[in-house]
C-alpha cells in the first residue's frame, strides 16, 4: 500500500537542515536582505525546511525568492536574457530558448519513482530504491549550484481555494525554468500558508542543469519521490523534464486521488473546453489523447477554452462533475499548429500583445520564428534546434533536418486567447463537466465519434486508447496502449487505479443528471481502411466541431443514437444537418458508411489486444474483462448474422426503423 511520509525525506537527509532554527540561521548566510525580508512571510515551516535543504545541498551562488510581483517577473524575464538561456525575437516579449539536441523530449529512460521496498507500482515505471536515490542525489546534485543562482517560487496547480487545488513550490537554478512557471501557474506567495493549511500538503520540485553540457547528459535524472511529494531534476533543460509542476506534480496528484481522495476526486490528463450549444446553453467537455492525437485542437474548438492538457475533477456537492485546469497556460506542441486549424492560437503568435517561449523552433534572419505545419512559406535558412539550418540538410544517417523539431513547443499564458473563459477557469467551484472523451490514434478500427453504453462501459472505453508512439518521449517507438492518455503518469498498479475509475464514475454521489457522458473520439481513420487507396485520413481538422456539438446535443437528449455493442453511434441525418450548420460543409451518406460502418474483426482484434496486455497487470476488476467479453459476445452475433462489415442500416433495420440515403428516418433511441 502506497503511504505519505514513508521512509527518509532524502531532501532532509542531503541538506542535513532538521531544525526552524537551523533554517534561519542558513537564510541569513544564504540570502541578502531583501530576499530575506520576501521569505519572512511564507511560515509553514516543512516548507522553510524545503528551501533550506535545498540551499545546503545544491550550495548556489545567490537566493531570489520570486513573489509573482511584475517587478520579480521582469527580473526573472531579464536573468534568463542575461545568462542566454532565452534570446529576444521580433515580436514584443517573444524568446527563443534551445535545448540540447540531444535532450528535446522527456527523457523517460532516466525518469525514476523513489520506493521504499516492497512497495508497488506501475509494470510501466522505471523505479530506484530510496537507499540508491539517496545515494546518487548526494554526488550529483551536491554543489550542482555553485556559481549560479537559486530561484525559488511559490505556486497553486488549479485557482486559489479550489477543492482540487494543490499548492506547490518551484526551486530551479534556471531562469527558464522559472520564468516558464511564471507563464504557466499561479503564483500564490501571499496565500501559500493559508493554501498549505486548506490542503494538508504541498509539492517540491528541485531542479538544476548544472553547466548544460551534452557529456553531462548520461547523468541526467528525474526522481520522483511519491513518499515524500517532491522531485529532483538534474543535468536537463527541457521544460518536460524540469518544469516538474506540469507532469512530475501530476503524478503526485494522480497518487493523492488514487489512494487518498477514491470516490471525491481524478486527476487526469484532460483538456477541458466549453461548447456554446442551441439557444446559446454552455456544455463543458473534458477529453483525454495522447500526444499528437489532437488534443489541443479539440480544446481550442470550444468557444470556452480552459486549458489544454491536465485536468483535476471532483463530484460537486450538488452531483455534479466539476472541474478545473491545474495550468492558467498552455506548454503546446507547436507542430501542424496554422491560421486554417487553430486561428485562435495562431493570433497569439503571429501578432503582438501576447508572451511567449519558442523552444527548439526555426528563427530566421529577421528573428521570426518558423515551424512543420504552418500553412506559411518557410525560409530556405535559419538556426535550429541543431544549429545552423538550410533547406535540405541533412543527419548523418541521410534523413534530411526539418525546419522544426516534432516536439518543439510554444509556452504562452491563457488569457490573451480569444476563446479563453478567465472568469470560469478562476473560478473555485470548478466549472460543470457534461462530456468526458476518450481519443486516440486509429486508423482502422473505431469510429469518429461513440457514447459509452454506462459509466463502466465508459471506464473500459478510456482504458482501451490505443496511439502511435510521438515525439514527446525519447526511446519510444511504433504502436502503443495509452489507457485514459494517462498510463505513463501513473505512479502505482493500473489495477489500483482503474479501480479507482471505476469506484469515481460509479459514484451514486452524482445525480442523475450531473452523471457525464462517456464518449470516444477518433479523428485518423483511412481511406485505406474503408475500402479505398491511400492513407489520406476520412475526415479533416474542422469536422471535430461536428464530433463535439454532436455529444453536446446527445448530452442534453436533443439527439437520438442508433445502438451497437460499442456504444451508440449518431444517426445520419443529424450529423448532415450539423455539418452544415456549423462548418457549412457538405457531408454525403457514403462518406457516412464508411465513418460509422462496424469492421467487426478489426474492433475484435483490438479487444483481443486489449485483453492480451492486460493479464500482465495484477488485481485488476474484473468488470472490465466482463466488459469486453459482453462487446465481444454481441460482435460475434453482429457478424454472424450480417458479415463482417455491418453499416448502420443495418442495425436501424434491425430495431424496426426506417432510414433512407437522404437522411429521413422513423423514431430511434
């Protein structure tokens, strides 16, 4: 069983600081007088103790404690320009910064939970004893400063007072490092004690990249201390690897919500966004994809935004679904990101008014940054996240150099979206979650959009994403389960955790209508795979605002459905007319069939996958496998009964409905 506060604080350990007294009497070593005065008013004292170990191991130059004042920003901005960890670029507040090129990714081989024997977790995670974790920390991150600043911040991973909220703390010899938190978290120094004392813990996240040198790079770690709540990160500069109040801290979360909180609350990896539906009701969403799955996409089609990647969810006191974005900022994959796809985003980066970090993007002559996927015409030289750059340079293996990095980034805050909601997405009381989507990237097999029969069918269908390995993440390659787009930041047992989902989304907590929706997403199948040539995808970017004012009409029982053993499936007719009306485009009966039509074989095979890679997995419910055999046992009546490729006709005829090509149609469900 994972418990809180198990085994050595290794922070304590290294630093040797056990005492509010001792900690004192660093500061006023350690720190000058204003940056005393600042740290005067955080009281807790664990996390005094924190700092001061922190201090006492690492041995940095100078202490500046960042109040999340505009004067404490801009000197943060500025220390990052000066020690050239960033550059200035055209636009007013826009920089540049390169990582390594051999560090553009989390690097998951050398990303570690701190354990204490015994204790289990994930098949997936890469684990170190505490002995040995406390072993490396003291002769890699001793002194690892020296020389170099401190900067320490204090933040909120969701709006001040929000029941989800989680405070946290941001240590960092990287001005980067910081002036991205700057950009991505709230800054709460004045509320910390108070947001300690509402949530009985806080988050530690220690970093350094020490001297940013390639040979330096083997030794690169990110240790996660579950125990303990805190993160070591050293020798990398990536923002995924450092900026450990974005997916380190979510693990931490998803640990709290899994053993601590079971049946009040989820940490996941969810966009959240805001539908404007018929007679201008609001619907919010919360969807789950892996990278490149179009996550971002789907968010930024809301017309209210409130964020991209992660999400805390809880059950409302009035059985609702709420919640909330931990980050007030998007750390986005800047790739296939246009005017015709995201014109919202695109805004903010094309013209003035707006900060924002490039990272690992081609800048050309006139400091312009460029990117794949941009819909502009892009420059024939530049510096890139290799170096100098011109058109058709190559690696050494022959492969020619793209203009950007698959996973170069953009950090930019929230607000100056113009979808962005700011009143909702401050907002402690979360806003109302109706629809939870489950997406991935499958060429062959589901369709683009289903509604899970019941909450446990819903849990089965997030714990069967399936993707392609991404650029995110460095020594990962081909085809991959992606259960919940969650899996790689599960900390403990997948059993313990979809347990847990199972426990949340079963809740009779919930009333009946604030129970949400379960549905799937699917934007990639092929020409291919339907019957044609080609790998050209069925549908484009624009048809997802379909997908989602489809689910926000079946939300609200506006819509009928046709019946499957996967789910429901929407009825031609509907999406014709929503096609039209909000993409004004139009979408023939053929192109339908071909979306909508069951490959019975293809959804068995992935079933098979499924059931396959999940018997390495202990203590796993066994409603899920009860799931799958009754999707199974109705596919194999379907095909038995209408081949191997049933249309949508075909299941209409069999509930007794009439439905012709032009869309008209008898009662339905």
């Amino acid at each position: 069983m994972f418990e809180l506060k198990r085994g050595k604080d290794i922070l304590v350990e290294t630093g040797g600081i056990r005492s509010r007294e001792e900690a004192q009497k660093l500061f006023e070593n350690a720190l000058d007088r204003e940056n005393r005065s600042k740290l005067r008013h955080v009281k807790n004292e664990e996390a005094l103790l924190k700092i001061a170990n922190s201090i006492a191991m690492c041995k940095p130059d100078t202490v500046f404690i960042n109040t999340g004042s505009d004067e404490d920003k801009q000197k943060v901005r500025q220390m990052s320009l000066e020690r050239g960890e960033e550059e200035p670029l055209a636009l007013k507040d826009h920089t540049i910064h390169f990582d390594l090129p051999q560090e553009q990714a989390r690097i998951i081989d050398r990303t570690f939970y701190i354990i204490n024997p015994e204790e289990e977790t994930s098949v997936l995670a890469k684990t170190i004893l505490r002995s040995e974790a406390l072993e490396y920390i003291e002769k890699h991150m001793g002194g690892i400063m020296r020389g170099m600043p401190m900067l320490v911040g204090f933040f909120s991973r969701g709006p001040v007072g929000a029941k989800a909220s989680i405070p946290a703390i941001q240590i960092t010899s990287s001005a980067y490092v910081m002036h991205s938190a700057n950009i991505l978290y709230r800054n709460v120094y004045e509320k910390f004690d108070g947001e300690v004392e509402r949530t009985g813990y806080f988050f530690t996240n220690l970093h350094s990249q020490g001297l940013n040198r390639p040979e330096d790079l083997p030794n690169a770690r990110v240790f996660m201390d579950r125990s303990w709540l805190t993160t070591f990160s050293m020798f990398c500069t990536y923002a995924g690897n450092t900026l450990l109040l974005k997916k380190g801290n979510h693990r931490f979360a998803v640990d709290l919500a899994t053993y601590y909180k079971r049946e009040e609350e989820l940490s996941e990896h969810m966009f959240i966004t805001g539908l404007t539906g018929p007679g201008g009701r609001k619907t919010f969403f919360a969807g789950a994809a892996p990278s490149g799955c179009g996550k971002t996409t789907t968010a930024m089609v809301g017309t209210d935004f409130i964020g991209d990647d992660l999400a805390q969810l809880w059950i409302g006191g009035d059985g609702t679904l709420r919640g909330i974005n931990p980050e007030k900022g998007i750390f986005g994959i800047i790739k296939d990101v246009s005017r015709e796809s995201d014109p919202y985003l695109m805004k903010c980066l094309r013209e003035e008014g707006t900060e924002v970090i490039w990272s690992n993007v081609l800048i050309d002559e006139n400091r312009v940054p460029h990117w794949v996927g941009n819909g502009e015409e892009h420059p024939e030289r530049g510096i890139n996240f290799q170096g100098e750059w011109w058109e058709g340079k190559k690696y050494k293996d022959g492969k020619e150099i793209p203009i950007s990095h698959p996973n170069a980034r953009v950090t930019l805050t929230n607000d100056p979206i113009e979808n962005y909601n700011v009143e909702m997405a401050e907002d402690p009381r979360g806003v109302p979650i109706k629809v939870i989507t489950y997406s991935g990237r499958d060429s062959n097999t589901m369709p683009p959009v289903w509604v899970a029969k019941n909450p446990e069918h819903g849990v089965v269908l997030g714990a069967s994403i399936v993707s392609e390995a991404t650029a995110t993440e460095v020594g990962v390659k081909g085809i991959r389960r992606q259960p919940w787009a969650n899996e790689p930041f599960i900390p403990g047992p997948l059993g313990e955790y979809m347990d847990a989902q199972f426990i949340f989304f079963g809740s009779r907590k919930f009333s009946e209508e604030g129970r949400p929706l379960i549905a799937g997403l699917n934007y990639f199948l092929t020409h291919e795979a339907r019957g044609g040539e080609g790998k050209e995808l069925l549908g484009e970017k624009r048809d997802v605002k379909v997908w989602l004012s489809w689910l926000e009409r079946r939300a609200h029982g506006d819509v009928s459905a046709i019946e499957t053993p996967i789910g429901s499936i929407p009825l031609y007719k509907d999406l014709k007319d929503l096609f039209e009306s909000e993409i004004n485009k139009n979408y023939p009966k053929e192109l339908y069939d071909k979306q909508f039509s069951l490959y019975i074989d293809n959804i068995i095979a992935r079933i098979d996958l499924q059931r396959e890679a999940y018997r390495r997995e202990k203590k796993l419910p066994s409603k899920l496998f009860e799931v799958y055999d009754e999707q199974k046992k109705e596919l194999l009546a379907l095909k038995e009964k209408h081949g191997a490729v049933v249309l949508p006709d075909m299941l209409l005829k069999d509930a007794g409905r009439a439905y012709s090509a032009s869309g008209n149609r008898g009662s339905s469900s």
